[in-house]
C-alpha cells in the first residue's frame, strides 16, 4: 500500500501513532480540567461531577475509542494490507471523532478551543485524514473484504485457544445455527441438544479452575478462551447459545472470592459439568443499575434465612438449578447491608413457573417478552418467605455484608463476555450482508461493487474488527493484572459498534432486512440489548469510566505535584 | 434568552443564520465541484457519478440538515424559549455536522480543506456552539421539554387543519391506542373498528378531491391536513393506523393523473369512502428500488390482460379489495414498457390468501413476518394467469408505457407522508420517554432531574421538532409548486431522526424498553422499517437528492456562464 506521499505503511503508521499522541495531550487536559474542577482535596465530589455527565459521557467515549485505535497501532502486525487499511482508517476515523467530542467537552468546561483546531487542520492530520479515511480510500478496503471476509478482524489466537475456538465453531454451525431462527421467531427455551452438548464440550467449565472440575489453569489464555468461545456461540445465536457462559461465569468468581470451602467443593465442580445450570438476580424493578438501593430482604429465623421480594431481569431463571440472589440482609444502607445466597430450586421450561417449598414459601417466576434476546428469557422473580438454609449464604457469616464485593469479582469477565457476545453478532451481521452484497444486482451492477456499500462494509468491517481486536487485547491485560475498568470500556464499545453493525447490516439487505426470516433482522433486536444490560451504557461511562479517568488523573498529579495525564 | 456576550436572542438568530449562509458557501462549492467532475457538455454521467457515491451520499444528508436548520432559523418564531432554544441548538448542532460531512467530501474531491477550518475555528463559530450546544444549556432546553413535553416542535396549523387533528387525536386515543400493543406482539391484521372508524371520520377522502367524492379542495391545506392525520394516527399505532393513508394517495394520484374518466369516477368515491380498500404493488423480489427493471409481464388477449410474476412488500394486500399494480405491457426495456392495472380482489383477513378465477387464473398471497410495522401486513404476490378487464388499465390505450410517471405522481405525498409517520413514531417514543424519567429515580435522585438525561431529551426533542416543522413547511411549498426533490429531503432526515429518537427514548428506559410490553420497543422497530421503505436512504440519496443538486447546479452555472451556487 503506497500512500500520495510516496511513503509505505510504516511511515504511515508512525505518522498515525503521532496524531494519536497528539490526541492524547488535548484529551488528558480534558479530563484534568474536569478532575480539579469536581474535586476537593484531590477527592472527586459526585455532587460536582453531576454538572459535567455529558462532559464525562463524552470522555469516556473517546477513551474507548482512543485505546481501540491505540492498540490497533501498536498491536501485533499480521502484515496484511486490509487488516493494516482496516486498522488505520479506524484509527483516524476515531481521531476525528475524539476531537469532536472534546469540542464539545471544551466548550463545555470553559476551555479554548484553539488547540483542537489546530491539530485538526494540521497538514499532518489533514493529510492522514485523506490518506486513510476518503471513500476512494475505504471502498478499496471494502472490496477487499467482500472478497476475503475471513480476513477481517483476525487475532492470532494462542493455539489452545483456537483450537476449542474450532470445536465451538463447529458445534456453533451444526447445532444452534439450524435452529437459531426458529427459537427466536418462536420465543422458544433453549433446546437441550444445545445444552447437553455445551455440557459435553466442557463450556460450563472454561471460568472455573482445574482443582475445582473445570479447565480453567489460572494462564493468561483462560480469558481469552472464554471469549473466543463465547463469540463463536453468538455468531449463532445471542439468546439461545453466546449467553449462556455469563451466569456460571460471574457465580464461579462470586464464589471463588467469597465461597466457603465447603460452597466451593459442592458447587463448582457442578457447575463446571453443566448438572447445575445458574443465573444471577441482582436488578430489582425499582433498581436498575443502582444496586446501593436494592431493597430484597433476607430475614434470618431459626430454620434459615427467609427471602421477601422481588427481581427483575434475572436471565435463564426458569432452567437453572440455582440462582445467586443479592439480598439485604444487614440494617446498613447501600452496599455494606448486602450478601448473596445460593438459591436452588428446580429447573422449568416455559416462560412461567411456581416452585412451592413444604416450609410454605415460594417462588414464582415470569418470563418478560422481549424483543430479542430470547432463549434464555429473562424472568420477574419473586420471592415470598422463601427458606434458604445458612450453608447457602456465601462466605457463611463471614459473608454478611459483602455481597456486593462479591458480585463485582464476577463483573469483570461478564463485561468481556458481554464485548465477545457484541464480536459474535457483528460477525454474523457483517458475513450476512457481504453475502447479500455479492449475490444481489442493483441499477444493472452487482451491489458489492457500488461505490456506497463497499464504504459501508469498510466501516462495519473496521468497527467490528476494532472492538474485536480491543477484546482480546485487553483479555490479555486483564490476566495478568490490567485495570478492570477496561472491561466497561471495551463492553461500551463493542455493544454500540454492535447496534451501528446490524443497522448498517440490515439496510444493506434492504426490505428483506426487515423479515423476519432474515437472520440479519435478528441480530438487529439482538444486539440492542447489549447497551442496557451488564453495565448500561451511561453507567458504566459515568460510574465507572470517567470516574476512574478523573481518579487516575488526581492521583498522578498529587504524586508528580504538577499536572500530568491520566 | 441572554447569551454569553449580552446579545438577546434576535441577534443570536440572526449571528447563526449567517453561519448557516457561510456552510452554504462551502457546500455548494463541493456540489459544483462534483458536478463539474461528472458531467459532460453540462450533462451528468452515470459512470462519473458512480465514483463519488460516498461523497454525494454524504452531501444529500448536509443538505436535509441545512434545509431543516434554515427553515427553524427563517420560520414563524413562537417567541416561546423552549422553541428557540432548540431551534438554534439544531441549527448549530447541524452547522457542525455539515462541515464533518463537508470535510470528508472536500477530502475526497481533493478540495483544500482550509475553508472549512477558517469557518469551523473562527470566533463567530465557536462562541455560537458554546452558547447554544454546550451541555449546560441543552440541559436546560432538555429540562424545559421534560416540564412541557406539549410545547415541543408545535407548529402554527391553519385552523381547519387543527380542526381535523384534534378529531384524529381523539379517535387515536379512544380507538388505536389501547389496541396497538396487541395489534403489535400478535400480528393481527388492523382490525375492523379502526377501519371503519377512519372511514366514517373520511381519512381515506383526504387525498381525492371534492368533485370525485373526496374532501381534498385543492387549497394549500390538503398536504398539510394528510400530514396532520397521518402523525396523529402514527404516534398511536405506525402499523395499525399511521400507515392507512399512503396508498389510497399514491393510487388516487396515479388515477388522477392517468387514468380515464370512468375509472376516476368509478374508484374515486369509492376509495374516499373507503368502501375499497387498496395496496400497491410495486416491488419485485429481485428489484428493488430499480424500478426500471420490473419484470412482472402482461399479456394482452381477447379477454383482457393476462398478469403474470411476483410482486414483494406489497403491503394491505390481502385487506385490500383493489392493488394497483405495475407490470410491464411494453417489448420496451426500463420505465417505458411499463404500466398500471387496477386489479380487484376479495378482500382477505389474515396472513395467507388465495384468489382463483373463473378463468383459471389465480393470485396467492403470504404475509412477510416482520419485526414491526404490524397490522396491514406487506405480502409476497404470485400472479398466475391472472385475467384484468381492458377496462382496468391505468389510462386505456393511452395509459400504455405510462405507468411509471403515474406512479411517480404519487411518490411525492407518499414519502410526505412516511415523514408525517416518523415524526408521529418519534412523538410517541419522546413522549413515553419523558413520562419514565419524570416517574423514575436512579441512584437517589429523579432520572429527569440527571444531566445526561436532559441532554439527551434536548437533542431528541430537537430532532423531532426539526424534522417535523420542515415536514409541514415543505408541505406548505409543494402545495405551491415546489420541487418535489424536498418530499425526499424530508423523508431523508426524518426516518432518520426516528431511528435515533426511539432507539435513545429507548435507551433511557434501562431495561424496561426492551420489552414488548413498553410501548417503546414497539416504536424502536417500528421506526426502522421507515428508512428502508418508500425509497431506500440510500436510493433518495445518489438518486433523488444529490442527483437534482448536481443539475441546479449545472443548470444555474450554464444560466450565468460563470460558477454559481445551487
């Protein structure tokens, strides 16, 4: 690939790292400014940074897409021309978008602009900008993956990684992609052949350790793994298959941190087989992403704790065995008066269920019709003097209290899970419509060749390909000790690149993206789940992106005494 | 109103009207510069135009988002602040889109960019954004359309329109509204009570003149009072109700413009009173929006014409008791060979039909299961042999080849409409919005009373109410001779706006807004149908939009012999 100023890709790439660089300084002092603005004493002030939540919606925005194209920069090379086009035009079109919403952000907080500007219409960005990012440019790289779709978006996978990634991918294709369609359409549950051959496969068992009867070894490919198996399952099918690794995901950690000896001996190797099938109740209906407030109580009596109330939301209830519930049990507010209780009841199919303890309690359950997303169906819970034995309380009593500490080890990996769910389904979005593309003629040429789609395929590609590649390298940092607010930042990015892929996807196919009996339709329902559920997007940008920005920023200018970058 | 630098809010409208005359400068410089590159002897050529899709893509939505600015900053002023305030919010708001659009353009043209930078970066520019974008002050607009959701986009109606409004609104309400959820999740066909109350209320006359039975009295009213009805019956029900009115208007144009005196006086009363019901069969399984290459053939002999092919997305079909259809009677290739038939049927309920012939001909007809638009059902149609009386083609002898300008007659109300059907869809969804966050609390204080949420309300309420107001002021024009290529500008940016509207009204209902029974997940798939159907975006765009600013621009130059604007 020769560029208009006669250097190769190298140079170019260099000259890419640079703006990029050159975006950083003008976003660190963004997000400086709004730091000392909303703080005290080097303490941020929630009732100071309320002022600025579309400043910080804005910031952490552009750090997600600054380390997508960081790391799409200073990744591994595969020497590839559309993945090096892929990677850079996204780079530079995540530049421009940067410095909009630091526009915004600038004015916002008071702050001239003119360093915006002047980088903007730099010759040095102004050319990039055209090097990489005209349409002459990106309908290149479009036909290039309309013809090589296989090549969009590849990580050199570790070989044990790929090789269970193979075996998914073919389980993926033989058995959940056949009856994809038909248990969407029919709001089915999830059929157990998919179940049964998950358990074979050993899928309940990726996030749990070998010493507890899974196969997780403690490397850094155990994350990897899990993402790589998750969106191969959602390739095929969100609902019923990509989703099902999230609960035992997110229970195992919440036991691994907080379990007795004798809850992890019992539970987990369970687990890990797929005999015990779990979900997780935390959201209440009053309480969405609030969990401080959740109100469900778990009252203790001679004969064990009793649960009153109600959840919402709790996802794959009516099959599993146990479900995780967040209870109040301490008179504290907020977190502190939180713990979590091992709930096991039998498992129902259907959308409805009533399970009547002989002690008089009860739980009932209620699937809510979705949109999308369906398979696992999502349930209203409640509870009424429903009797949990003290060994079901996690951590015992030493466990009262830290429920929602517990909880959070698993939020983690559900968030990276959740960005591999958004992989699996631009995947199957992005294949569908370069399919289309190539089979249908409009105005007399074949429509892959119009100038239009190829553009559009260049940016789906680039989104997916960007979120992906940003998964798998943060699952890296993740295993050996990266900041776990990346995973909220790589969930962002990839469940918004998601709902902009199916879109995009959809309107390619033109009506038939409407049918039903188009799987493309189906990845469009399914994807808009994404940005509400496990962390919705406005709160994971302003409770935990933005707020860790301003934190680092406080913490690196009280240790330097001068001002300094995030 | 005070701004920043104590101007009041004329001086502010009149500072960013002329913003909106710099971008235009730059705009029509990248229309001039395209059509010069793609054309010959004044002409544009096809072959030319293919390798600036992108660029002319782009060019057509700058020019939806400076027509609907333009008109907010040069239409009747309410003096109401809610009003202003989110009039010149748009304008700005757009100004900036515009000159992203732009720079892509001038980048792919190979136009030096540096006016673009001079207008962006200059002072005027700048202090504008800040005053009239800057979070805080959209926080504010936001709260003051979450205090008075009644006062957003309201435009001056004549009061005879107003009149017909309020009767709809009325009927809306008591009738479509408490079934559209039903209607929705069982894909029922609209049921009778809606129909029979549109006909008694005469929706079906507004589009036919008085003199043919209808009550459309050929004042600038007539567009303005189908808009009207059609929003009031889409923010109730898009599929069940809003979208009743758009084939009677394109057949009764199609009529009006071609067809004999005895077919108009044999359909026209009947259509107004709705005694026949009626659909449109346009597109082909294998052509979409290319109209020019329909294939369904008719074959004339002693008996009549002999209907043979599929049509698709023929919507009402089965209901419909006559389907105007387009077939091709010519040897002639493209939009000459073809011409209209009236073909009567039985009306059908359901999702399947099958109507043999006497004569042995017979039609079949499925209903395509969709994501949303439900109610009238858009149907896959084989024509086997299908016998039509001479007496039922469009125009007779002289109605032969005809049958796309016929139909092209109705296409401008066609796509009004559809933009009085987003509009409709997007009041909806920003209505149920601002009743959740009015009613919801989230991490102890109202979700109304968040920042973020208010910003979000703003630029919503902003994108409806422009849409919305250019509909009805484009509407006022066509009524006195426009140019029909604005009917697609509208169309344009309001489906689009529906998208974002519902999809973010959507968003800020947390979980509840992907579930079927919120009203509002009704609205977010619903509103994606609108961008792909009556003229794909992309179609309007390269074929409608840019297509005829190339010409004006070509034509003004030619006028003048020197460069001019469009």
């Amino acid at each position: 690939m020769k560029t208009e100023n006669g250097s190769g890709p190298s140079a170019q790439l260099a000259r890419v790292r640079q703006s990029l660089e050159n975006v950083k300084v003008l976003f660190d002092a963004a997000v400086m400014a709004i730091a000392r603005q909303c703080s005290e004493h080097a303490r941020l002030k929630n009732t100071l940074l309320d002022a600025y939540q579309a400043s910080s919606y804005e910031l952490a925005w552009a750090c997600a897409e600054w380390q997508a194209a960081y790391h799409l920069c200073h990744g591994p090379d595969s020497g590839q021309a559309l993945d090096q086009g892929l990677n850079l035009t996204y780079a530079m079109d995540a530049a421009q978008s940067i410095l909009t919403r630091l526009e915004r952000v600038y004015a916002d907080v008071g702050m001239d602009p003119e360093p915006i500007a002047i980088l903007a219409y730099s010759q040095a960005f102004q050319s990039l900008r055209r090097e990489l990012c005209a349409a002459h440019q990106k309908a290149k790289l479009g036909a290039m993956a309309i013809d090589h779709p296989e090549k969009i978006g590849r990580v050199e996978l570790h070989p044990d990684v790929a090789m269970i990634q193979d075996a998914f991918q073919r389980f993926a294709q033989d058995v959940v992609r056949p009856q994809a369609t038909q248990i969407h359409r029919k709001d089915l549950t999830v059929p157990d052949d998919i179940l049964s051959g998950m358990c074979s496969m050993g899928a309940f068992g990726l996030s749990i350790p070998e010493n507890h009867g899974g196969s997780a070894d403690g490397s850094p490919n155990d994350l990897p793994a899990m993402l790589a198996v998750t969106e191969t399952l959602s390739d095929a099918s969100l609902g019923a298959a990509g989703s099902l690794l999230t609960r035992p995901e997110i229970l195992a950690r919440a036991l691994l941190e907080g379990g007795t000896q004798a809850q992890k001996d019992h539970w987990l190797p369970r687990m890990a087989s797929g005999e015990v099938l779990c979900a997780i109740a935390i959201t209440e209906p009053d309480h969405g992403s609030d969990v401080a407030r959740l109100t469900l109580k778990a009252h203790r009596t001679p004969q064990g704790w009793l649960l009153n109330g109600a959840k919402t939301w709790c996802t794959f209830a009516g099959k599993a065995h146990l479900i995780m519930v967040v209870a109040r049990t301490e008179s504290q507010p907020g977190y502190q008066g939180l713990s979590l209780f091992l709930v096991d009841k039998p498992s129902f199919d259907g959308h409805e269920f009533m399970h009547r303890q002989p002690s008089g309690g009860h739980l009932s359950g209620r699937a809510i019709p979705t949109i999308g997303y369906r398979g696992m169906h999502s349930f209203d819970l409640h509870f009424e003097d429903y009797l949990v034995p003290d060994s079901q309380l996690i951590g015992a009593e030493k466990g009262r209290g830290r429920g929602f500490y517990y909880t959070m080890a698993g939020m983690t990996g559900g968030r990276m899970q959740t960005a591999a769910r958004a992989a699996g389904v631009m995947h199957a979005a992005l294949t569908e419509a370069i399919a289309y593309v190539k089979d249908r003629t409009l105005f007399g040429t074949p429509l892959a060749s119009h100038q239009l789609t190829q553009v559009k395929i260049c940016d789906m590609a680039a989104l997916y390909a960007a979120a992906r590649k940003l998964a798998y390298a943060v699952s890296h940092q993740l295993s050996t000790g990266g900041n776990p607010m990346q995973a909220s930042l790589v969930k962002l990015l990839a469940c918004r690149a998601a709902e902009h892929v199916t879109r995009d996807a959809q309107q390619l196919h033109g009506g038939l993206g409407y049918a039903e009996e188009t799987a493309v339709s189906r990845h469009f329902v399914d994807a808009r789940v994404l940005s509400i559920f496990e962390g919705a997007e406005e709160t994971l940008a302003l409770k935990v992106i933005s707020r860790s920005l301003y934190e680092s920023a406080l913490s690196a200018a009280d240790a330097t005494h001068q001002p300094t970058t995030a």
